[in-house]
C-alpha cells in the first residue's frame, strides 16, 4: 500500500494544523494541533461516516491499517458498520483503561450486581484489593504485571501470618485475570495467575472451640445458671446449647418467627447461611427448629420483657429501638466473663459441634435427623433439589431428648457436690443495683432494674 510512512508520520509538526492526511483504502490520519487521530472513512446509504481507530502514535500505522483493511472486508460481507462502531468504541473504552486497579473495579462491580453479594461481602473484597494489591499494582497495566510482583503481595499477606486471607486474595486476583482475558485487555497467553500462584501452603484446618465431654459441658451450664450479668444476655446463652443453631440465627431472632403455642421457631432463609443469591430465591425454604419444653418455657418469660413484638434479644445499649439485636459478640463476651477462652475452651458457636457430638454418641441419634436440625446442607449431588426431608417428628423428639440430657448434666455435680473446672467470677455490682439472681425455671420480671440490662 503506498501513501504514509513512519518516516513521514515522525516529521509531523508538534503545532500542526487541522488537516487531513490520506493513507488509502479509506484509511486517513487528522491531525490537529499536537494530537493525531487515525480514521477509517466510508460511505454508507449516501451518507459520509468515519470510525475512530485511535491516536496515533499509541496506534501504529502497521495496525491502523490492518483495522481498516478489517473494516473494508466487513463491508464487503454486508456487516452492520453500526454495530461495528459501537464494539471499536466499546473496544477504546477498555483499552483506555488497562491498569489493574480499573480492571478489578470492573470485575467487582460485575460481581456484585450478578452473583448479588451483599454489602457486607462486598466491601469485604474491595478492601482486600485496596489494602493488599492496589498500592503496588494499582496502576500498572494488567499485561505488564510480572508474576514475581504478584507473588510479593501474596508472601506479604502470608507473613503476617494471614494465610487463609493470602489465599482468599490469589482467588480474586485469579478471577480478575480471567475477567480481563475475557473483555479482550489481556492476552490469554499473560494470564499466569493459576490456583498455585505463590506456592501457598494449604493453611491448618481450625474449628470452632468446643466442649465434648459430657462433666464438663454440665459444669458449664452451672456456670450459666450462676451468671449475673444482662437477663437477656442470659437467656440467649441458656438457649444456645440447647437449640444448637448458629449463633447469627439466634441473636437476630423475631418475636415473629417464633411460635409458642406450635413450639416452633421458623428461621427465614434470608438469615440463613446461604449465598446472596438463594436468600433471595423466593422457593427458599425456612428452617424450622422445634423448640423443647425448657426452650418454650424460657421464651415466655422472655415475652414479658422484650416481646411481643421485635427483636427476641434486644440490644442492651439500645433497647429503645425494637430492631436492634444482641451484638455479635455478646455471647463470647459471656463466656468469657465466666472465665472461657473462646478461642481454646469453648465458642457460642462451638455448642453446635457439642450437640452434634454427644448428641451421636450418647444418645445415638441418626446422623441425618442431627445435620437437619443444623441446616447443613446435603452432600450428595444436587442434594438441595431433591433432598427435602424435614425430618420434623424425628428432630422434636431428638431436641427434647437433648434438653432433658442437658438438664440431667447440669444437675449432676461432681467432686462431692462442689462444681469443678470453671467457676463463674463475682461480678462486681453497686449496691444500688438489686439485682436477682434467677432460679432454674423462671425469673421474676418485675424486680428486674437497670442493672439487669447490662451486657
């Protein structure tokens, strides 16, 4: 093709004028004062249109002229020139925004509105770019990114001794290369980022702390029993064991998911531990926990204080808004205030892996009524669409076998009567505060003063 050259395009003046420099095959430079833009000129039904290729020199002329060579054979296919300018303008767009900072911006925001992540989750992601990978690779062109850079940020995370968010961070950076492979800014053969990336170690499975002896579970519900703080704090700890339900589903529990007259506590699937999106499916179902005799007597006493409406556990600090549940931390708090290490003794949320426990070795319930009534979700293949047995019977008579089995381990003392392991510390209290000291059933509502609602 004879018309410009690259000795040509090297000359031209830094303060040129408005001019048009023609190279063939509708193929054109515009230069304007110290810009020069590359376009492919057309004629179509009459009219004279033009696409914007790009400026040069960040555009060559090698490959201005092999897009408008791609241009004059798509007209001669009869393709819509529209269309095409608009996939060019939609091709500048992300090529005008190659680092890596924009890409996963893109990427996040395409996540959260497809796969519906919640607030929550989502701030949660963003951050890990913006603490852990944007202030060394934020603005660096995402196929300039050496894998040794990468590999930096992850040993970085991992040396502070976060290796599970280390691992969390190199699956998100995995997407985002996909994501740009995928909107054509990054060559798949640059896309190096693989589930190995780093040679992360596979981090140590941690569980929840959790108490499996039966003598020391009782002594902890003795423990309970003996604790002075906030009534409603109280209640919550009692029924944590007993219903053995995530410790999420029970702090924000409604008045209105509870039935007393049914002994039954319907938890929606909005609160349930779920993917954004089937929260969202109306077919969810709920949870239905069965609540035993000891758990329908505390909630009526309950009722008198925080009910009928609202929040089951209302938040101590703002008991005026009904809304406001038990802080998140409230019930570890508790425990240790009864002198637990919730890291090492036992977790609000460890009385689940208790009742699992003792509830198949001592009282030799089926494993399916137990992972039913924990709302675990079943691990055979597509399991969630054809499994669907409640096993409701079978789990209210399991809950209250269970209760009463608490009951007959708190009521067992060892040592000659006198408790043993962890004893419940005096809290110290003014002696304005009368507070009581509730008994095993049921605690009079009336005398309760301000101090009781303390956390």
């Amino acid at each position: 093709m004879s018309g410009l050259s690259d000795k040509q395009l090297a000359k031209l003046p830094s303060n040129a004028r408005d001019k048009l420099l023609h190279d063939g095959g509708g193929l054109y430079l515009r230069v304007r004062g110290n810009s020069a833009n590359w376009q492919y000129r057309f004629s179509e039904q009459g009219k004279r249109r033009f696409i914007s290729l790009g400026l040069y020199p960040q555009v060559s002329l090698i490959n201005a002229r092999q897009l408008a060579q791609a241009f004059t054979a798509q007209r001669k296919d009869g393709e819509d020139m529209k269309r095409n300018i608009e996939l060019v303008r939609i091709d500048r767009q992300l090529q005008a925004q190659r680092d890596f900072e924009s890409i996963a911006r893109r990427w996040h925001t395409n996540m959260t509105k497809d796969r519906k992540w919640s607030k929550g989750y989502a701030g949660k992601v963003i951050r890990h770019f913006e603490i852990h990978l944007f202030p060394w690779l934020g603005g660096l062109e995402i196929d300039s990114i050496h894998p040794t850079e990468l590999v930096r940020c992850l040993h970085r995370i991992k040396d502070r001794g976060t290796l599970e968010t280390a691992q969390r961070v190199r699956e998100v950076v995995q997407q985002v290369f996909s994501y740009a492979v995928d909107i054509g800014v990054l060559d798949a053969s640059k896309n190096f980022v693989t589930s190995r990336t780093g040679a992360l170690p596979s981090p140590r499975a941690r569980h929840y702390a959790a108490i499996l002896e039966p003598e020391a579970l009782g002594q902890l519900l003795r423990n309970v029993e003996l604790y002075n703080g906030n009534i409603i704090t109280k209640c919550a700890l009692r029924l944590a064991p007993m219903l053995f339900q995530r410790p999420g589903q029970l702090r924000t529990a409604d008045w209105s998911e509870i039935d007393l007259e049914g002994a039954m506590w319907t938890c929606p699937a909005k609160k349930m531990k779920l993917r954004e999106w089937q929260k969202r499916d109306p077919s969810a179902r709920p949870h239905k926990v069965p609540l035993p005799r000891q758990a329908v007597t505390l909630l009526r006493e309950l009722h008198e204080l925080t009910g009928p409406h609202g929040a089951v556990f209302k938040s101590v600090s703002r008991r005026s808004e009904p809304s406001r549940y038990l802080s998140e931390n409230t019930l570890n708090a508790a425990l240790r205030a009864l002198g637990y290490d919730t890291r090492s003794d036992i977790t609000t949320h460890g009385f689940r892996a208790t009742a699992r426990t003792l509830i198949r070795e001592k009282l030799k319930w089926s494993e399916d009524v137990i992972e039913r009534h924990l709302a675990h979700v079943s691990s055979e293949e597509l399991g969630s669409a054809y499994d669907r047995a409640d096993f409701l019977e079978e789990r209210r008579e399991m809950v209250q076998h269970w209760a009463d089995y608490l009951d007959s381990l708190r009521d067992k003392q060892s040592n000659h009567g006198k408790p043993s392991g962890h004893t419940a510390p005096p809290k110290k209290v003014k002696p304005s505060d009368a507070i009581v000291i509730q008994t095993l059933g049921t605690f009079p509502v009336h005398c309760l003063t301000p101090g009781e609602w303390r956390d």
